[in-house]
C-alpha cells in the first residue's frame, strides 16, 4: 500500500469518516424518496387521474441532496491521496454545509432550506460536523498534508 492512499491518520482521519457520513447521508436522503416513488409506481401504476404530476415533488425535493451527495463522495474519495485541489474542494465543500446549514435555521431562508424536526436534527448535527473538517482542514497539520 502506498503511503499516499493510507486513511490519514488522528483527526484528519476522523474528518475524513465524518466527510463520508455526509455524502452517504445525503445520497441516502436522495435514494429513499426516489425509491418510495419507483415502488409506488411499480406497485400501483401511475394514476390516471390527474395526480401524476404530484409523484416528482419528492423527486425534486431530493435534488439538492444529490447535489451535495455527489461532489461529497467524490471529494471523500480522493481525500486520502491528498493534493491542492483536493483539500480546496473540501473546504469550500464543508464552508457550503455550513453556511447553507446555518442559514435554514435563521431569517428567510428557514421554510426553503429547512423542513420538520427531525430533518432539522439532520441538518444541525451535518453543521456540527462540517464545522469539525473544516477546522480540521485549516488547522497547519491539515493544510501541510495537501501540499
């Protein structure tokens, strides 16, 4: 095994399973509703009443979680080789979970970002956790591993 593709070690690799847990939580969050609306529709068909329409709101309400999920296991995935670009694309990656984060719990921006409690709970500990890799990531030993 090359020294470059071993899982970093101490807090960087903590940040790094906390940066996996993202990703799959979000690809998750966008499987499931997709998934529930692909056994609805095998299971029942699709109606013929004029409600058709009404089986895309969970599939376009998850589009942000796949927007988030893809880029996350991309970034996740690569982390360990290191590289520049790599740690950039994390920290923008995290600096976006937390300001998007912490905006669906303030001002006008909590009804479209936010949702029910426990999507709520969801969200806050996504925030605590990115805030946690980015510290990590701009901490002098996260920076000196990416370059």
């Amino acid at each position: 095994m090359n020294v470059q593709q071993r899982p970093p070690p101490g807090a960087l690799g903590m940040a790094h399973a906390m940066l996996w847990m993202q990703a799959v939580l979000c690809g998750l969050a966008w499987l499931l509703p997709n998934a529930g609306v692909l056994l609805w529709v095998a299971v029942q068909g699709i109606p013929d009443d004029g409600t058709a329409p009404y089986l895309l709101v969970p599939v376009l309400f998850s589009l942000p979680a796949l927007l988030f999920a893809v880029p996350g296991l991309v970034i996740a995935a690569r982390l360990p080789s290191g590289g520049r670009n790599v740690h950039t694309a994390a920290v923008v990656y995290e600096a976006l979970w937390v300001v998007l984060g912490t905006a669906a719990f303030v001002g006008p921006f909590r009804f479209p970002l936010g949702g029910p409690p426990p999507v709520m709970s969801v969200i806050f500990a996504s925030v605590l956790a990115a805030a946690y890799v980015l510290v990590v990531l701009l901490t002098p030993n996260g920076r000196a591993r990416f370059r």
